[in-house]
C-alpha cells in the first residue's frame, strides 16, 4: 500500500534534501566499486598500449600491459573485468576457427591474468564477430545468419574460454538456443562453476560504433545485425528472451545498451528477480567524454551520476569503461 502525504507545510520535502549528510542518510542509491565490471581491449604485441581515438581514456593494451593494468585496477577495488580481443585481421575468415584456438589472443590473456591474479574475476565475450571477416556474430551463408550452425561455433568458443579460466562467459551473440548449448556442455565437461551472464536484451543499437572499432571488426561488418539483435521499440520482445534464457540455464542477465534502456533493466529485475546486469556502451562513454572536454559536465559529478541511474533501475551491477575512474571517485568521496 502506498503511504499518504500531508501537505504542504506539514510535510516540507527540502528538509531532507538541506545537508550533505541529509541527503546521504536517506539515500536510497548506492554506488560501490563491486559493482562494476571493467571493460578492457587486448591487442597483439608487446609493451603496447594503443590510444582508441573514438574512446578518450581507452586503450587496446598488449598483454604484458594488460597485466600491468589489471593489477592496479584490482589493487584500487574492481574484482572483475570482461576482455575482449581486437584479432588480427589475418586471424578472422567466415568460419571463424579462430574463436574457439585455445592460443588465441584472448584466451591466452586469460590465463596470464588468472595466473598472476587468481582472484579477479574475467569474463569474456562468447560471440563469433570478433574473429568474423564479415563482422556478424554469427556464420554467414549469403544474407542470412545461420542460428544452428553458429550455436556448435559459439560451444566450442565457450568451452576453450571456461578452460583457459574465465570465470563469466558473456553469450553476447543473440542467437537463439545458445544458453542451453552452452550450459549443457560445460556440465558435460564437468565445468559447472562456470557463470553465464548472458546479453538477453541486447539491442540492435547505434550507440555501438566505437566498440566495433575497437575490436577491429567495424570496417567488416556487412549489413547489419537486425535480423538477430533485438528491435530497440520492443520491449515484450525482450522479456521473452530473458525469460529463456534464465530457463536455459543463464545465472545473469544483460541489458544493452544502457542509459537508453533503464527502462528495460527495471522491468527485468521487478519480473524475474535474477542478477540484473547493464553495460554502459562505447557510445554512452563516448557522448559523456565529448561534454566533459567541452567543459559541459563537471567530470566525477557527471560519471558518479550516470553509474547511479542504473543502480536506481534495479541493476546490480554495471560495465563500464569509467570503472577506474569511478574507483577514483568513490575512494576520494569515503565510498
């Protein structure tokens, strides 16, 4: 049932909002640094960390400085990144092998990551368009997406991902049935700690440019991804798919984009009640830098505030490239 209010002046809502230590005792948001999860870009090399023009502050590092990165990122809080590779283009073909080489770059990542930090948590992407030549996160024969073709692709791509270490794998791929197909196999092969997080709402958005970018697979990309990422008007049509893919076995799921979407991510988490996760995209980073080098926002105020929308919007946690700022942040406020 819904409290009533008095009226004005018996109820004056300005008396909680008068001080700083007010406002923060009734909060009804927190923003800690568990909950995020730092996206970060792996490239092949050594001593490397390449500038991402499209993304200010963001860089594809080379293992070796990936490393270096990953333990001060750990040492100042954040417990789990997710890795995602920009594979040489020599490496990607239409048939995509390369997504399931338990050498590539990614999974070799993984495993110097775990063995010098065990206790961070990785997770990483299960989606064939990083290794694509045709930038689709699924096999292509002449127009169409293949689904069942793809799902034995992304099996194999997930299984040499939890054995190299991931702790998350992150179907992002959105082809139907690839839960089941995963979570099935990885108990087959005895792999039964290993978390889904699954891109269930994942959107055929324009807020992604950056990103593909940043993996290298932009300029490949032929057509579009509307046949298989969801239509940005629905939003029944996502609760289906989530509602599928907890059923399939997904202990968290994704809502992407984000800041666009706080609509959806309450909706998921009111509905089904599971671990409700949102990623804060390369276009959303790249919108809020633009106005911070403009001089529009004031830099921590406007990144603290747009981490604590989601939280407000039911998530319990957030990718976001601005985790090591935020861990900044957070330390310098007493978070």
């Amino acid at each position: 049932m819904t409290a009533s209010v008095t009226n004005f002046p018996a109820y004056r809502g300005r008396r909680l909002r008068r001080t700083s230590w007010i406002r923060s005792l009734v909060a009804e948001t927190h923003v800690t640094i568990n909950d995020l999860i730092w996206p970060v870009f792996v490239r092949e090399g050594i001593n490397i960390a390449e500038p991402i023009p499209e993304l200010p502050g963001v860089y594809r590092y080379s293992s070796d400085k990936l490393l270096e990165e990953v333990k001060k990122a750990y040492d100042s809080g954040i417990q789990c990144i997710a890795v995602f590779p920009c594979t040489p283009n020599n490496l990607k073909n239409e048939t995509c092998e390369e997504a399931w080489n338990p050498k590539n770059l990614v999974n070799r990542a993984t495993k110097s990551i775990k063995r010098a930090i065990p206790q961070i948590g990785v997770m990483l992407d299960v989606a064939l368009d990083p290794y694509n030549s045709l930038g689709h996160d699924g096999i292509v024969k002449g127009d169409e997406i293949l689904n069942d073709e793809t799902l034995e692709a992304l099996r194999k791509q997930a299984l040499v991902q939890a054995e190299s270490g991931a702790d998350i794998l992150g179907p992002s791929d959105m082809m139907d049935g690839r839960i089941k197909v995963i979570r099935d196999s990885l108990e087959a092969k005895k792999l039964k700690n290993t978390l889904i997080l699954s891109y269930s709402a994942k959107f055929s958005s324009n807020f992604y440019g950056p990103f593909r970018t940043a993996i290298g697979s932009l300029g490949n990309l032929r057509g579009d991804k509307k046949t298989y990422q969801l239509d940005y008007c629905n939003s029944q049509a996502a609760l289906r798919d989530v509602a599928l893919d907890i059923k399939e076995g997904a202990d968290m799921v994704m809502v992407k984009p984000g800041m666009p979407y706080l609509d959806l991510c309450r909706l998921i988490k009111d509905k089904f009640k599971v671990p409700t996760f949102a990623y804060q995209v390369s276009g959303e980073y790249a919108m809020i830098m633009a106005g911070i080098e403009k001089g529009f926002f004031d830099k921590d105020l406007i990144i603290l505030e747009s981490i604590a929308c989601f939280k407000r919007a039911g998530c319990d946690g957030i990718l976001t490239y601005f985790a090591p700022e935020l861990g900044r942040i957070l330390k310098s406020s007493g978070n």
